[in-house]
C-alpha cells in the first residue's frame, strides 16, 4: 500500500503536544528494543516516528501501533537524543481521536483552549438553568428530612413529588449516555474503517471478528498491559480509576431509581459500599497524577498537554462535589444539599461531554478495540502468508 508525503503534518502534531525535539530521533532502536510492550510485528514506537518524520500521515492513521504503547516511560528515560518517544506516541494518540471523531470536535477541543471551556461552559449553563426554571428548591425544604436526620434528597424539588424526580434524572442521564455512546460507537466505526477496511490487501477471515472479540473485553477490564510497565502503581491506579468510574457510571445512569433513595442508609449497605470504593479509585488514581505532573519526577509526567489538566481538573470536581452532597446529605444540610446537587451535576454533564467521545475517556474504548483491529491485521497476514507457503499439488 502506498502513502503520500505530507510535510506539514509535523506542524499538526505539534499543535497537539509533540514536542519539537521529535526530530532528533536518529533510529538507533533503543525504545523499540528496552519497550515492554513491543512484540511480534509490532515494533513501536519506531515505526510510528520514522512515519512521522517522512509526513506518511495515511500510514499513521491506518495504523494502530500509538494505541499499543501505555506510555511505560522506558524509552522517553534511556533516549540517548531525549526526543521523548513516548510523548510523541501520546501526541499521536491525540492526533488519531481527532481523525476518528468525524464531528470535527475533538480536533477543535485539542488545539483550542477557548473551544473546550466553552463546550464545558454550555453544557453547565444548562444544567444550572434547566435546574432554576423546571426544578427549584421547594419552600419548605427545610422540612425534608427523614427520622435519621439524613436528607430526602428526592424531595427537594418544588411541584415534582420523588419518584418523578428521580425519573426525570433518569431519564436525562439516558439521553446523555444515548448521545455519548452514538458518538463513540460511530468514531470506533470510523477506526475501524480506516484501520481495516481501507487496505484493500487486508482480507480477515470472517471468524476471527468472533474468535478475537474477548480482547475487547478483556483488556477493557484488566488494563494487562499496563501491567507489563516497571512503574505497576500506574497501572493499579489506572485499575482503580476505570473500575471505579464504570462502577460509579452504571449506578448513576442504569442504576439511579436504586441508588438515589430517599432513605440514607447505613455505610455498609451496597449503595454506600460501591460508592466508596469507586470514589477512592479515583481520587487513588488523581493522588498519584496530580503529585507526579507537578513533581515530574515520573517521566510518563513530565509533560502535560492543557487537556491532561482540563482532565483532572473536571474528574477532581466531580469527585469532590459528589463527596461534598453525600456529606451534606447524612449530616442534614438541606439547602447545602439541593446546590451542592445542581453543582455536582454542572461538573458531571460537561466532563463526560467533553472526555468521553472527544478526549481523554475514549482512550478506554480506543485502546481495547485497537488491540482488536491489530489481532485482526494479524489473523489476515497469517492466512495469506499460509496460502503463498502452501505447496503446489
């Protein structure tokens, strides 16, 4: 398959937070051969800078090697030239969701601070407005509060009785997780086009779309090869933070009739047990970010994009306003509650918006599904290799 030259390509890259010592890669091998994680055929991440070097832009996006690499840190470490490897197949990464994400939208959140703030901005705008014109703290409020002393936070909302409440939340999340997942189903379809369908040389057996469906789920739920860098504390934060979070998403939008009652139960009931643990996952997993990318001891931290910040940020407000509404709420503070609630929301709605299809969150669904596709390329070679050695009869 032939590529075209695009010299203007380094220039994209950098606006996506490659580093401008990329070129002073001189090819010795050294990342490819210290990396953990390179096998087989799957030499990264020196193909992937030799590629950029020659502005081969179309080999890069038909590529799934960036999504390989878990940014172990070795080869950025031991670069005789210090050209930063694995920030540059970090900065490929982002390059690849914008060319997945056929609303234009990533590329625009990536390389524009005002277009993400804004983006984030709107969606809070609404949820706060939607909250002071629908759904405003009902007078008496004061009063709702159970024999426990705990807080009936479905009761709060003035002219809605609870369970219309909870529903109409329930409902909202539906509608946002609808509009999240059609977006990010769509970019993986994309992905797949461009990583498998558009090499024409490629031919899949038809089987081993099933035969290699359990990698997705799999590397979705293990995280395994994050187990294979030295630094293993990354990839148990990184466990945490995903379980966590998945945990935490699923209550909220699958689970919410469930999970917000009105009782405030005891601390070892599975509501408050769940909530806990997805709640330490990542704020175990933000400890470990925050401290390394103001150190940057930790080389994998040592060079932040202003998305990595707009990342943590979001997912630090989001835990501490839920952590601030579960206080509020056991401790009795009614109208502590009912804002800490509308707030807690205006974080969570822009933040999954934003990451999930557009940035940092659809690395959890890109990453397994690149190890899909590549499975796939290799059952493909596999059995042309086995027709062209096939003896003649």
């Amino acid at each position: 398959m032939s590529y075209r030259l695009n010299p203007k390509f380094k220039k994209e890259l950098e606006k996506l937070g490659a580093s401008s010592q990329w070129n002073d890669c001189f090819h010795c091998g050294n990342c490819t051969a210290i990396c953990p994680l390179t096998e087989g055929q799957v030499l990264f991440p020196r193909n992937g800078i030799r590629a950029l070097q020659m502005g081969l832009k179309d080999k890069l996006v038909a590529s799934s090697d960036p999504w390989m690499c878990y940014y172990c840190g070795e080869c950025s470490e031991t670069c005789p030239r210090d050209a930063n490897p694995g920030e540059l197949m970090m900065a490929l990464r982002r390059y690849l969701t914008t060319v997945y994400d056929w609303t234009g939208l990533a590329k625009k959140f990536y390389t524009s601070k005002s277009w993400e703030f804004g983006f984030i901005l709107f969606w809070a705008a609404l949820v706060v407005a939607l909250f002071w014109f629908f759904l405003p703290l009902r007078p008496d409020a004061a009063q709702m509060v159970n024999e426990s002393g705990g807080v009936m936070i479905n009761s709060l909302v003035a002219g809605i009785n609870p369970d219309q409440f909870v529903m109409i939340i329930h409902y909202g999340d539906w509608i946002m997780a609808g509009i999240v997942a059609s977006l990010l189903i769509t970019n993986i379809l994309n992905m797949f086009y461009k990583t498998i369908l558009s090499d024409k040389k490629i031919k899949v057996p038809f089987y081993t779309y099933f035969t290699e469906f359990w990698q997705i789920i799999f590397n979705f739920v293990t995280q395994s090869k994050f187990s294979k860098c030295d630094d293993r504390s990354y990839w148990v934060g990184h466990l945490l933070l995903m379980t966590g979070y998945t945990i935490m998403f699923n209550l909220i939008v699958v689970a919410l009739p469930r999970f917000q009652t009105e009782a405030v139960v005891e601390w070892y009931n599975w509501q408050r047990l769940l909530g806990y643990y997805a709640t330490f996952g990542v704020l175990f997993f933000l400890t470990i970010v925050v401290i390394g990318r103001f150190k940057k001891s930790n080389t994998k931290l040592r060079f932040s994009h202003f998305s990595d910040w707009i990342f943590i940020v979001m997912l630090g407000l989001t835990t501490v306003t839920g952590i601030l509404v579960h206080i509020f709420r056991i401790t009795g503070l009614v109208e502590a509650t009912y804002y800490m609630y509308v707030v807690h929301l205006a974080v969570l709605v822009p933040m999954i918006m934003v990451e999930v299809p557009f940035s940092k969150w659809s690395h959890l669904a890109y990453r397994p599904f690149a190890i899909y596709f590549s499975r796939l390329k290799k059952a493909a070679v596999a059995k042309q290799d086995s027709v062209v050695l096939a003896p003649a009869i």
